[in-house]
C-alpha cells in the first residue's frame, strides 16, 4: 500500500465532525461522545472518518483539534470568535505555543466550514496575501489566510482541504482557489449519509473511503 505524499504523522483541524470525547483537547466542545443519542447512530471513536484512515492507513494522529461548532473565519454563530475557538484562532494559539515546532507534522487535514456556511458568515471576497484584521471575519479571504498560513508555517507538509457536501458553493470555490494559489490539495467530498447535518456511520466511512482513495 502506498501513501502519496507520506502522511505519517498527522494532525486535524476540524469541527463537529472530527470530534470524540476523549479525543480532543480538554475544554473543546464535543458533539461525537459515545452516548445514546438520536441525532446520530456514531457510538464508538472506532466509527468516526479519522480513526478509519489512521487505522487503515498506519497514521499516526498527533492532535485532533477539533472543536464542534467551531468556523474557520472569526464570525460564529454567537459573533466575533476571534479569542474563542475559530479555526483562525486556535492555528495562531498552537503556533505561539511552538506546537509545530515540537512536532513533526506531515499532513494536515481540514475539514471545516460547514459553520461558517450554517451560521451565515459573510461571505467575502477572496484573498490570498496582504490580509486586514476585518478580513478574517469573512469566511472566503479567511479561507485564504488560513491555508497560506499553514502554507508558511509547514512549508513541506501536504496541506488538504476536506470540502463538506451541500455547503454554500462559494465556500467550495475559494478553498480550491487557494489550494491552487499554495499549492496544496484537496478533496471534494461527493457524498456523505448524515443525519441530523452530521455524518452517520455511514457517513465516517463514506468520509474515509474518499479520504483514503485520495491519499492511495
């Protein structure tokens, strides 16, 4: 079995969907906990797309930083979460924290985005260098701020983008853009089984057939 683009260790920006009880760092927010519950049928960290690949593939999972309810722009459901728990904030908080330097980091997959298309961020305009404070609050020049930046911070790591089914199709738009413009990968998902908005467990293994395809 071969690998494109050696992922051996790995990391997760993610939302609800990559969470786990357990599994993320303490004081995120958990929507994947084990519980009985009849918004998803998900009851072990065994079922969940990140688990799938790393066990399939032989990863090793460095952080799941994953934040459920979490947006990649700083615009959330209840306003500004610049200081809070955006994708935006918690990259800048790790790299003050010298993560990336402690770790080696291989790949990173980001799979995100789906709040900040449900709680109506604007928008924007994409962007890709010489970023304003007011742009990060926007979702499609904070799209281009964060993938540059990992860009610079992992300047040899294969960056990928996991495009979520039935979001706004700008989203879609100005991730492939920048992916284009860094040079860094991603995967349009084509289908996911959810319910409730979120992946059943058919859904985490539709999430990790695509995911795996990819990286074979």
């Amino acid at each position: 079995m071969s690998v494109k683009k050696t992922a051996k260790n790995v990391m997760i920006f993610g939302d609800s969907y990559s969470t786990f009880a357990g599994y993320i760092p303490e004081g995120y927010a958990v929507y994947y906990s084990g519980a009985d519950c009849d918004n998803t049928d998900v009851r072990r960290v065994e079922e969940t797309w990140w688990h799938r690949v790393c066990s399939d593939l032989q990863l090793n999972l460095v952080r799941n930083d994953s934040w459920s309810g979490s947006t990649l722009c700083n615009t959330g459901y209840n306003g500004d979460c610049s200081r809070t728990n955006s994708f935006i904030y918690r990259l800048e908080k790790l790299e003050g924290e010298n993560f990336f330097r402690d770790n080696e980091i291989d790949t990173v997959f980001i799979f995100g985005c789906t709040n900040d298309s449900w709680a109506n961020a604007p928008l924007g305009e994409n962007k890709m260098t010489g970023h304003t404070a007011e742009d990060l609050y926007a979702v499609c020049p904070a799209i281009g701020y964060f993938i540059g930046r990992l860009r610079e911070i992992l300047p040899k790591a294969n960056i990928i983008f996991m495009i979520n089914t039935e979001l706004k199709p700008q989203i879609g738009e100005a991730v492939k853009a920048a992916s284009a413009h860094f040079g860094t990968s991603f995967i349009q998902m084509e289908y996911i089984d959810k319910r409730c908005g979120h992946p059943t467990i058919q859904g985490m293994k539709d999430i990790a057939e695509q995911t795996e395809a990819f990286l074979r």
